[in-house]
C-alpha cells in the first residue's frame, strides 16, 4: 500500500483545505511531520485513518462523525477527506465526508446532511476516473478485503504509536494477550475453547440428569418395594452408582416375588370359604321366600271369602247392562228425536213472532204464498233504484258547478288586487339591483387600492421599528469596537512584557547535561530569573483569546448594524415620506368605505332573486284570470241541463217509494218481509216433520223394551252403564277370578307346603357368615393385587433403569473425553505442565514471531547489545505463554523487557512495532506497505542511539518503502531534509511542506 495525495477540508483543526503529496515527501524515502503541540499532526493520520475505514482511531471517534468538523469552518464549507492510494495494484482513490450540519438555504435555522462516500479508480490505460461504488458499507469492505486488515491493526502497522508499544513491553501477559488478540484475530481459538467448555458443561449436565434420572427409578422401586429395598448412598455423577442401583433392584424383585406366592395361597382358601357361606345364605334365603309366601297365599283365601257376596250382587249388575245394551240403539234414536223437535218448535215461535198480526195463524202453505208475493213487488223496483242514485249524483255536480264558481270569483278577485301593484313593485326592484350593482363597482375599486395603502403602512410600521433598532446596534457597535480596542492593547501589552522576560521562560526549562533549545549548550551557568510581574506563556494567551472573542463580538455588532440598515432602507423606500398616523387614517378610511360599499352590494343577488319570482308570480297571476273566465262560460249551459234532468227524475220517485221515505227504504222494507215469511214457513215444515218422526221413535222404544225383558223403557235406561262404569266393573270381576286362580296355585305348591312345616328360617346369621368371609376375601384379593402391582412395577422400573444405564454409557464415555479436551484447552488439566491456553499458545506463536522479526532490528539499533526472546515460563501462580524478555549480550543474562530504561525501551518498542508490523503484514495474505508512520518517542535517545535508530528507519526505504516520523525533537528537523510542517493560527491550522523536490 503507497499513499499518493490527501485533501482535508474542515477536518479537526484545519478550517480551509489543506493538500499533501505524499509522492513528493516519499521520495526521500525518510520525512518528519512536525508542529506545535495541538496544531494537529495526530489529525492528519487521523484523516488517512477516516479516508479508509470511515472512522478515527480510539477515544477520538466520538458521535455520529460531526465531532470531526473543524471549529475553524466556514458554515457553509463541508467536512471532506479524499485520499489517492494504490494497493494491490490499483489506483484508488475515496472521499468521505461526514454527517453535516448546514445552514438552511431557506429561512433560519440548520439541517442535516448524511454522510456521504465514493470511490473511483484510475484505468492505467487511458489515464480516467471511473467511479465504483457511493456505498458505505460496499467500500469499506472492498477496501479492507484489499488492505488484509482491520482499522486496529492498520492503526498497529502502519501508524505506529510508539506509547503503545512502550506498555506492551511493561505489560503482563493478560494485557498483552488482549492487544495480540486484536491484531492478529484468534478469536476462533477462544471459540473453540469456549465451544469445548460448552460441551464439557452440557454432557456433565446430561451426564448428571441421566444419574438423577436413575437414582429418581430407585426411589421409585424402593416405594414400590415397600421400604424393604437398600438404596446405595450415591449422589448423582459418583462412579458406582449404576451398578449399585441394579444390584439392590434385584434383591427387591426377588423379595417382591416370595410375597406374592404366599399371597396366591392365601386368596385361594378365602375364596373357597366364601363361597360355601354364599350357599348357605342362598338356602335360607329360598326358605323364608317360600315360608312367607305360603303365609301371603292364606291371607289372600281369606279376603276373598270375606268379598264374596260384593262379587256376587256385581254379577248380577253386569248381567243387567249386557240386556240393556240391546235396547240403548231405540234409546239413542228416541233422544235424537225429541231433541229435533224441540228445536224446530223453538225456531217456528221465532219466526212467527216477527211476522203481522195478520199471518200469525196461517200455515206453511199460506206463508210461502205471502212470500212469493212480496218478491213480486220488490222485483218491480230496480228501475227507480237506478234513478235515485242517478238523481244523487246530479245533485252532487251541480254542488261541485256552485264551488268552482265561488272558487273562480275568488281567483279573479286576487289577480286583480295583485296586478294592480306590478307596475310600481316591478320598478322598485329594478332600482335596488341597479343601486346593488354600482356598489359591488365601487367595492373592486377600493379594494384595489386598499392593498397598496396596507403595504406602506406596514413598511412605515416597520421602518420606525428598525429606526430603534438601528440607534441600539450603532451604540453597541461602538462599545464593542471600543472594548476590542482595549483588549488588543492589554494583549499586544503583555505579549511585550514576555518578550522582554523569555528568557528566563527559557531558562525554566533548562537541565544539567541536556542541551539549550537557544544556543544548544550542556551547560547553564547563569541562567536568566523570573522578575516580579513576569508574564508567563498561559497569561499571553489567555489575554490574546481575551481578544479574539472581543474581536469577534465586535465583528458580529458590526454585522448586525448593516443588517438593521439594509432594512431600513428598504423599509423606507416601500414606506415613502408619509408619516405613520397620516397612512393609518388613509388605510382606516379605506376600509370603511369598501366595508360600506360591500354591505351595500351584498342585496344584489337577493334583489335579483325577488325581480325574478315576482315575474313569474305575475305570469302565473295572468294566466289563473284568463282560466277562470273561460270555466265561468261554460259553466251556464252545463247548470241548465243538469236542472232538467232533475225535474224528470224526482217525479219518476215520487211514484215509486210510496208512503217511504225513498226507493231504498221500500225496497228494503220489501226485502226484510220477504225474508221473514220464507223463514217462518220453512220452520213450520220443519216442526211438523220432527214432531211425526218422535212419535214413530216412541212406539219403536216401547217394542224393543218389552223384548229385552224391561217392564219400561225407564228401566232399560236405568240398567245401562256407560264405557268408563262398564270397564270398570268388568276389572272388578276379572281381577277376583284371577286373585281366585292364583290363591289355588300356591296354596297346591309341594316345595311352598313343605317349607311351611319346617322351622322358620335364621337370615341374618347366614347374612353375618356370608359377609365376614367376603371381607378376609377381599383382604386377600387386595394383598394379591398389591403384591403383583409390586412385582410388575419393580420389573417395569428395573427395565427402566437397565436401559438408563445402557443410555449412559456412551455419554459417559463422552463426558471424560470432552473434560480431558476441554481441561488441556483451558489450561486447567494436569497434562498441560504450563497451565497455557489454547489461546494463548497461538498467540504465543505470533508473539515467537514478532520477537525474531523485531531481534533483527533491535540488534541493529542497540548496537548489537539486545535481543528480544518470548518466554512461555509461568509468573508465579498464574499461567504462562505470552513473556517477553531481552537478553544482554554485555552480561549475558535475560531479563524482563520492564526493566529497560526510558531510551532502551523506545528502541525496544520501535523495534517491537516494525518487527509487529511485518508479521501482520504476512499475516494478512503479504500486503506491501510502502508508507509507514512512526508517532513520538525520539526525544528520549541520545545522538548516538538516534543515528543507530534513524539508519534503521532508513534501512526500511529498501525496496521504495518510505517513512514518516511524528515528533517533537528539534534535532530531527536539521537530520530529515523532507518535512510536512503543521502550522497552526488564529484561523485554523495549515499544512506545509519542505525540504521536497
């Protein structure tokens, strides 16, 4: 990797754009980056840091990447870094810029712009840019897949910060691991003794599951045993414990099958007992049935012969309903006949009772005749029907006629009062649009010149306002000019003062043996003294920062004085020379007249609305006169037809109604006559004929009595029963011969008479019997049940604990082989001596190579004196493989690389870092490094060891490699030709270079 060209733009402490060739400086080969401290040369390898991998190293990546703009910018000037690179043999080149907070380009106030990314490379052919990607996340892995490292070890490598290098030399060997780890990525070493832990910590947990699992059955079988069976004394992951669980299952399966013999023959001779008990209780049993059946069966006779006289007088009753039944048909018809009769009776009274005086006696052949009759008249009157409701509707007419002519009257009367008016009502409306329309005129007008009128009264407003405002920002303009000025005094005031005392600021700072930054003397024998009053570097600069602010302060009031200024010129020039009060009353008057003239052109719609109904109204007015005139004249000759016509027909009624009120009521009165006579007739007929059947009835009754054996017809009624009397003296009869039959049948029964003679039977001590030896059967049953479940449940569970055992086997096997890997990786295993890690052991390797690459330089350096060696020995109690000592050719010893002094251990570091930087070079697949930077530490050697290291460094230009060195030292400055000075100033810092072709 070779860096070409950087562009910073507010970046860190440079407010302006900063550029620097690296292609210039590289071609010493060696070049100095120097400056005042805080000027900013950690931001120019910061730059080249964020240019790559988007952010700065350690604690200064802060945020979201606005703390990287430049205090110094411009507002509108943008963060920006661009670097021009080649690796792996392609140009590149990539500009970021960072999240940026802009001014608005409308308005006030800022906004936020993300951050921004491009990278383009140059064809080597024709020379062009051709862009290859603007994202993030795409750039910063093509560039670390092309680099082969990550921003820490390119921070390690290629900006070599000597401080570092320094504690790792002091460090322990857990430091040291942590900075290796991040260099050289062995985390998948870590992992995999992590992953090993892992797994040892989940067999074990398997492992004791399964033991728990197995001691949890024998708990199991030792409370199905009964308490009988010996647990072994084992936890679970103790050695042993399987075999001891088996081995008490075992005897507990053994014990579990003696008890449940003995149980078998117990329940035998139980059973054999109860059942005896049970056919004892079944024979005393059957001998009370029988015996108490026998006494039931006498109790039975005897009811019966007290009943026999009831059962004899319902013979007899029944044997009179069977006759009776014979007769109950000439019953029935009889009934049915008289009841005819009285009903044709009642309803001939009825009908007669409606009839005249006259009609009363006649008989149902003078009735029919009197009907027909009437039909006769009625018939007849169906024409003058048909006139009087002709008549009814004429009359009707000629009232609607008399309506429309009164309604007519009215219409004709309402037009001519209305059309009076419309002359007058219809020039009146015409006005009030005209009026209407002349004001809605004068209303634009007004408000064409009412806006102009509000602008310069608002301008006037305004400018009187920034007239104010102008006198105060004048007054503090002056004051602020007048306190720059008196700062800038007291500054340029004491900055003289210390001029006069530098050197004794100088001498301060002078030691015996180190050489003056003046005259470059060892040795101060009268060095200059403090005076009172001296000024020192701190009082300078704060009366100078005294005076910055000042200055700006006063650069801000005069801003905003020509802001005030600029706005009130304008202000004035829209305003005019009218005052302020003359434009309000101009404006007030204005308003009032256009809110006048808009009232007043607010009725024109409605006025037009109102002219339009009231024409139409007159429309309609004129049409209404002229249709009533012509009904009017045709209504005469209608109203002379219709007065004939009805002349005609009331005469033709006055013939026909009679003495009756109308034609209606005669027809009615006929109508209701003739329907009386035909009903009484009918009812006559019909009383005759049920008044012949009832008597046939009777003597059909009297004949079927005599024959059925009943001195009466009352009789035979009386001897009758009806369905619900009859059936239930036929149960009667048929339940005592059956009671009868079933008496006789037990009574004749040989086991019921023979167990009548024999003693009365003892059922509750066979009972007592039968039901002690059912108990101990089924105690002997439940203690057989129980002592088969044992044995069942001890082979299930020894079953069970078998394959457990089985099961665990090859966990177990695993267990001990993941524990030994696990232990060995950890460090913790008694087979590894030196208690290292697998980690660390690789590391340890790594950190092999780096002592050898570094010993090559550091010889060189030291003159031969040091080497660098790794030690894998253990530091008292804790665990060995990352120590690094140096040997001392000069005695010959080894020692601990913490004991070297303050220039022995930078040489050391350097040599530590470049021998670092090649391993990780080698590390990450061979990437070349042709720009390196080394930070600070050179102040610390003496001539002597600084030629030795600076022949090193320059030794590093084999091959076109170059270097650069960050440092203070003002003896670098006359030894490095090619120099990148940062300068810094009021303004920002700035970047020049030196020494370069």
């Amino acid at each position: 990797m070779r860096l070409h060209r950087l562009d910073i733009t507010a970046f860190g402490p440079f407010g302006s754009t900063q550029s620097v060739d690296f292609d210039d400086l590289s071609a010493a080969g060696l070049f100095l980056l120097h400056g005042p401290t805080g000027a900013g040369k950690t931001s120019v390898l910061d730059a080249v840091c964020y240019a790559l991998y988007g952010s700065v190293p350690g604690a200064r990546q802060s945020g979201q990447g606005t703390a990287l703009r430049s205090d110094h910018a411009a507002p509108a000037t943008r963060t920006s870094v661009t670097l021009e690179l080649t690796v792996a043999g392609r140009r590149l080149e990539i500009t970021r810029q960072p999240p940026w907070e802009r001014p608005k380009k409308r308005g006030t106030g800022t906004t936020l712009d993300k951050a921004q990314t491009w990278l383009r490379e140059r064809d080597a052919v024709s020379g062009a840019w051709k862009d290859l990607s603007r994202s993030h996340q795409e750039i910063g892995e093509e560039i670390t897949q092309l680099l082969g490292m990550s921003r820490e070890q390119f921070c390690q490598v290629v900006l070599l910060p000597q401080g570092d290098f320094a504690r790792f030399l002091r460090a322990d060997a857990e430091a040291r691991g942590k900075l290796l780890g991040r260099l050289f990525d062995t985390r998948r070493f870590a992992d995999v003794e992590k992953r090993l832990a892992e797994r040892r910590r989940a067999t074990e947990s398997r492992v004791r599951d399964g033991d728990a699992d197995l001691l949890a059955d024998a708990h199991r079988m030792q409370q199905a045993a009964g308490g009988t069976m010996e647990l072994p004394g084992l936890t679970p992951g103790e050695p042993g414990l399987a075999e001891a669980v088996l081995a008490a299952a075992a005897v507990a399966r053994s014990t579990a099958r003696e008890q449940l013999a003995a149980a078998h023959c117990r329940l035998a001779a139980a059973e054999s007992a109860l059942a005896d008990a049970g056919r004892a209780l079944d024979g005393e049993r059957e001998r009370d049935r029988l015996q108490r059946r026998f006494a039931e069966a006498r109790e039975r006779a005897a009811r019966l012969e007290e009943e026999a006289g009831a059962h004899q007088r319902a013979q007899t009753r029944m044997e009179r309903a069977r006759k009776a039944e014979t007769v109950a048909p000439a019953l029935e018809l009889r009934d049915s006949a008289e009841t005819e009769h009285r009903r044709a009776a009642a309803a001939e009274l009825r009908a007669r009772a409606l009839l005249p005086a006259s009609l009363a006696d006649a008989g149902a052949a003078g009735l029919a005749v009197a009907a027909r009759r009437a039909a006769e008249e009625l018939g007849g009157l169906e024409s003058a029907r048909r006139a009087e409701r002709r008549l009814t509707d004429l009359l009707g007419e000629r009232a609607g006629l008399d309506r429309q002519e009164r309604a007519d009257e009215e219409v004709l009367q309402d037009a001519e009062s209305w059309l009076a008016d419309w002359e007058e009502t219809r020039a009146g409306l015409q006005s009030r649009i005209e009026a209407a329309r002349q004001a809605a005129t004068r209303a634009g007008e007004l408000a064409v010149q009412r806006d102009p009128a509000r602008q310069r009264l608002n301008a006037a407003r305004l400018r009187d306002r920034l007239a104010e405002d102008m006198e105060t920002a004048a007054e503090q303009a002056r004051a602020a000019r007048e306190r720059a000025l008196t700062a800038r005094q007291q500054w340029l005031d004491l900055k003289e003062q210390r001029l006069n005392g530098i050197a004794a600021e100088l001498a301060a700072g002078l030691t015996d043996g180190a050489p003056c930054a003046v005259c470059g003397a060892t040795e101060h024998p009268a060095p200059a003294r403090k005076v009172d009053g001296h000024v020192d570097r701190e009082t300078e600069e704060r009366a100078l920062a005294d005076y910055q602010g000042a200055d700006d302060r006063h650069a801000e009031a005069e801003q905003r004085l020509g802001v005030v200024r600029e706005a009130l010129a304008a202000a004035s020039a829209e305003a005019g020379d009218g005052a302020t009060e003359q434009l309000s009353r101009a404006v007030d008057e204005l308003e009032q007249e256009h809110a006048r003239a808009r009232e007043a052109a607010s009725v024109l719609h409605s006025a037009q609305e109102q002219l339009r109904r009231a024409e139409h109204e007159h429309e309609l007015r004129v049409a209404a006169q002229r249709e009533a005139a012509v009904r009017a004249a045709s209504r005469v000759g209608h109203r002379e037809r219709l007065d004939r016509e009805r002349a005609s027909l009331e005469a033709e009624l006055a013939q026909a109604r009679g003495d009756a009120a109308s034609v209606t009521a005669r027809a009615a009165q006929l109508e209701q006559s003739v329907a009386r006579l035909t009903d009484a007739a009918d009812t006559a007929r019909a009383a005759e004929n049920a008044a012949q059947r009832l008597k046939e009835a009777d003597a059909r009754l009297a004949d079927a009595a005599f024959r059925a054996g009943f001195d009466t017809p009352q009789a035979a009624a009386d001897a009758l029963l009806d369905d619900a009397a009859h059936r239930a003296l036929q149960r009667r009869l048929d339940a005592r011969q059956q009671e009868e039959a079933a008496v006789r049948a037990v009574l004749a029964e040989p086991e019921t008479a023979a167990a009548a003679q024999r003693p009365p039977a003892d059922l509750a001590s066979a009972r007592r019997t039968a039901e002690e030896a059912g108990r101990r059967a089924r105690e002997a049953a439940s203690a057989h049940d129980a002592a088969v479940r044992r044995c069942a449940e001890l082979d299930r569970l020894s079953a069970r604990a078998a394959a457990s055992v089985r099961r665990l086997g090859p966990l177990r096997e695993e267990y001990d082989r993941v524990a030994r890997m696990a232990g060995l990786a950890a460090g913790t295993s008694a087979d590894n001596e030196r208690r290292m890690r697998l980690e660390s052991y690789v590391l340890a390797a790594r950190l092999e190579q780096v002592a050898a690459a570094a010993t090559v330089r550091l010889h060189r350096m030291s003159s031969g004196r040091y080497t660098l060696v790794h030690s894998d020995d253990r530091t008292g109690r804790g665990r060995s493989g990352l120590g690094l000592h140096v040997v001392d050719a000069w005695t010959g010893r080894e020692r601990d690389t913490a004991t070297l002094s303050g220039g022995e251990t930078f040489f050391a570091s350097l040599a530590l870092a470049l021998g670092l930087a090649d391993v990780v070079t080698d590390e990450a697949g061979g990437v070349r490094l042709d720009t390196l930077f080394i930070d600070e530490g050179f102040g610390s050697l003496d001539d002597q060891t600084l030629d030795e290291v600076l022949d090193v460094l320059d030794s590093l230009r084999e091959r076109d490699r170059s270097v650069g060195i960050v440092s203070h030292v003002a003896d670098l400055r006359r030894r490095i030709h090619a120099q990148l000075e940062v300068v810094k100033g009021r303004s920002g810092s700035q970047l020049r270079q030196r020494g370069t072709r």
